[in-house]
C-alpha cells in the first residue's frame, strides 16, 4: 500500500519556479493526498505562486502577518501539521522550507513514528536538515528539469556547474566508512545497503548534489572504489555491489 503524504510549503520561503519539478520528486516517495501552501497572499511577492497552484491542486492557505517582522506563517503550518498528524490520516510529512523554526516539527514527527521529507534551497540551516529523515536541496531539482534544454549551451553549462557540488576527502571518507559498515568479510556491500545508510547518517546526500542522476555512476567515477555487477537468483536483474579499494 502506498504511503499517503502531507505536503506543507511555506510560501515565505520558497520559490515557485520549480513547484511542477517538486512535485514529481515528492510523487517518489508517497501519494501527496494533502498538499497545501501558507502565506499572506496579499504580498505582491508571493504573485508568483498564484499561477501554478491550480495546476498542481496546491491548496492556498491565508494568512496575515499580525506583527511586523514576525512570520505568522511558521505558526499556522505547525498547528496545521499536528492537526494532520492526530487525525492518522497520512504516513508521512513533506515539508518545504528553508527555515531552521520548522527543526523541532520535523523531529517531533519523527518521534511519532512519521517520515519526514525536507525540501528547501541550500541555504537551509543544518538543524533542520538533520531533523528530517531525507532532505532534498530544490536547486538540483531545477537543474535536472533543464538537463538537455538549453539554449544558450555556455551560459547553461556555467549554471549547470554553479549547482554541482565537489566531491570533497569529507564525502569520500563518508562514502569509504559507509561501505566498511555494511560491507561482508571480503569488503563488498550491495551498493543499496550503502544508499540506505548513507541516507541515514546525512540526509542530505544525493548523487545529484554532485551531478549524477544515481549513486552508481557516481560511485563508478571515483578511482577510490571498486564496483562489480552480479546476477540475483532468478537473473531478472543485475545487482551492484562496491567495495573500497586497498
């Protein structure tokens, strides 16, 4: 049975140039059954949005900010969410936003046995993406969407190359231990048990941080790794496994 999934957005702190994009990678993890965006929908600035919710069956939720320099928005998606969560009508939680206030609703989720998808921009403080079970920078979104369409190609690969993170000694000692902890008595370990616990340790890994679609190119590209493909049992598939090299 398919997980159903509540999205919130916050409006305040997200941009809308990639809501179509967004919601086909949430769509991966569960069906989005609640999809609803917060904001004073007042603000000039928050027009933008008015365009694509209809086509995306994005409920738009008012509300004003009471106080200068105060977000009421924070407060309305979070009385929202544990309404959401006490009425067990979803099994997950998709929040979008790059703002560190919604740390403790991620985790207080979690507590309650939810999963918990974050989505936001790279500025998103630490907190809040460890507080999530996964966590999904929405630059790589866009950048995948534009992957072939350019039509200016030295001003799509500059663009395309600002999105790309290094692969750092910090992420090839994360990758290296990973495959160590699950890997067997001859250092091989099935490369989704390294995507899993990769995951956990930090959920914002993603081999399109990186500019790879999947994990297994990425790990193929890197000297420091072996990669072999083996037949499973009814040899319908071929599984990879990796292991360090000496």
């Amino acid at each position: 049975m398919e997980n159903n999934l509540a999205v919130l957005i916050d409006g305040d702190n997200i941009p809308s140039a990639y809501v179509k994009e967004m919601m086909e990678e949430i769509a991966k993890y569960g069906n989005p059954t609640i999809k609803r965006i917060y904001g004073d929908w007042t603000k000039p600035q928050l027009s933008k949005w008015k365009n694509v919710l209809l086509e995306n069956a994005i409920n738009p939720i008012q509300q004003y900010g009471y106080t200068q320099g105060k977000n009421a928005t924070d407060s309305a998606m979070i009385i929202d969410a544990m309404d959401i969560l006490y009425a067990n009508k979803v099994q997950g939680f998709c929040l979008v936003s790059s703002d560190s206030d919604f740390t403790k609703l991620a985790t207080r989720l979690r507590e309650s046995g939810l999963n918990v998808i974050g989505i936001g921009e790279k500025k998103t403080p630490e907190p809040f993406i460890v507080a999530c079970d996964r966590f999904i920078y929405i630059e790589i979104l866009g950048s995948s969407s534009n992957k072939g369409q350019e039509t200016e190609v030295s001003k799509g690969k500059s663009a395309k190359k600002d999105n790309v993170d290094k692969i750092t000694p910090k992420v090839l000692n994360l990758i290296a231990s990973t495959i160590s902890d699950v890997a067997d008595e001859d250092g091989w370990a099935f490369l989704g048990d390294v995507g899993g616990l990769l995951q956990k340790k930090q959920p914002n890994f993603d081999s399109r941080n990186y500019g790879f679609q999947k994990l297994t190119p990425m790990i193929s590209s890197i000297s420091n790794f072996e990669v072999e493909s083996r037949e499973n049992q009814n040899g319908r598939f071929k599984l990879i496994y990796v292991r360090n090299r000496a």
